[in-house]
C-alpha cells in the first residue's frame, strides 16, 4: 500500500508572493511530496485583524500559483469553514478524507517561534511531520519540543532566502511602487485587474 505524502502549507496569501512559492517548491522537492495543498485561512488566529480583501482574491490568487506547478494544489476548506482557521481542524479533516496518507506541515522560522501558541500543537506535532523554513537573518534555531514526548523536532527546509512578504507588497502597491518579480506576473495582473490593495487600510 503505497502512503501518499501530502504537504500542507497554509497562511493568509494576502498575496501569494515569491517567498511562498519558492518555500513550497522546495518543501515539495526536499520532503519529496506527492502533492502539496496552498490553505488560505479565513483568518489566521496570531493575526489581529483579518484580511481586508475578500477571501475569494486571496484563494483566486493561490490557484494561479497552483496552475505554475504540477505538484501544488489548493484547499478552500478554510475559507469555506470561516472563522478562525485552526490548523488541527484541517489535519483532522484531511485524515478523515484521505487514507493511507502521511501528514507535512511547512511553516516559516517567525511561525515556528509562536508555534506554542498554536492551538492544539503538541496534537498537531503527533498528527504531521513539521517542517520549518529559515526567513529573514536570524539564525535558524528550533524548538526540540520535548514536552510532547517522542522525537519532535521539526524538518528544515532550506531554501534560497527570500525577503518579500505580504505587507511589503501590500504597502508597495499602494504606493504605486514596482513589486515585478516579488509576486507571479499573473497574480500582479490579478491585482491590476481588481484593483486590490489601493486603500489604506489593506
Ligand atoms: P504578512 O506580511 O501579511 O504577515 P506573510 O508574508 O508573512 O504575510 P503569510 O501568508 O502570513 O505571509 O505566510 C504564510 C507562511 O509562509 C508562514 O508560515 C510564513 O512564515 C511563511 N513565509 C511567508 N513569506 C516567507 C518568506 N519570504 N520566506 C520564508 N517563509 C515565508
């Protein structure tokens, strides 16, 4: 019976950008992934407020990226869910609808460093194998996680590092400066198209 390894990369992709796609290429590559899921939560718990665009660009915009690879897809269940996206509630859900499956989650080092304050972790660090990718210039220094009990100490991904995120684009965007190569072509004309992020308070 062959265990199909699926890989669970969420966030608010409010754009998608190059970081994502560049960690998710390697999360694929490196954990030699059969297929890994784009999540864009409804609204992310450590987060104060929730995005301000509609939930359908930010998912829209994770599909073109989707469409760029032949390994990457995209899960709606957490837009569909509302609310705050607990990520324990997606692995339940994937484990109830697959089977034979074997569980990795990527997450970037500024995650891994809340990752205490994630709901129901020490279940999530039973349930999937965690995978961590380094950002910024801070050195790259993991959790053991021994309070869980067995060996939890998360997978890391290297990758080339990428300085883009999602308020850099966001404020850029506003401000009429030039985000090329920070984010997909396709999902710059997604922008232009719907006019996203003109408005101060995205
Ligand atoms: P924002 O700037 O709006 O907070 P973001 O750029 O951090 O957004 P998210 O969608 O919140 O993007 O990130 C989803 C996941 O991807 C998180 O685990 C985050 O750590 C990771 N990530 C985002 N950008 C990068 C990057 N440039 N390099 C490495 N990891 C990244």
């Amino acid at each position: 019976m062959k265990i199909r390894r699926i890989g669970i990369f969420g966030g608010s992709f409010n754009p998608i950008h190059t970081g994502h796609c560049v960690i998710a290429d390697g999360f694929i590559e490196q954990c030699s992934l059969d297929v890994c899921y784009l999540i864009p939560t409804y609204h992310s718990p450590l987060k104060s407020a929730a995005p301000s665009i509609s939930p359908f660009h930010r998912l829209e915009m994770c599909r073109i990226i989707a469409r760029t690879h032949p390994k990457l897809k995209v899960w709606d269940g957490e837009i569909r869910r509302k609310g705050k996206s607990f990520t324990i509630d997606t692995i339940h859900w994937f484990n109830k609808n697959f089977e034979h499956i074997e569980l990795f989650l990527l997450i970037g080092q500024d995650q891994a460093n809340l990752f205490r304050q994630w709901k129901d972790y020490q279940e999530i660090l039973r349930q999937v194998r965690l995978c961590v990718v380094r950002r910024g210039d801070e050195d790259l220094t993991l959790p053991d996680f021994n309070e869980v009990g067995g060996h939890h100490v998360p997978r890391v991904v290297s990758t080339p590092r990428i300085d883009v995120s999602s308020t850099a684009i966001r404020e850029a965007v506003l401000n009429k400066q030039s985000v090329r190569y920070h984010i997909h072509d396709k999902v710059l004309r997604y922008i232009r198209r719907h006019t996203l992020y003109t408005n101060p308070v995205c």
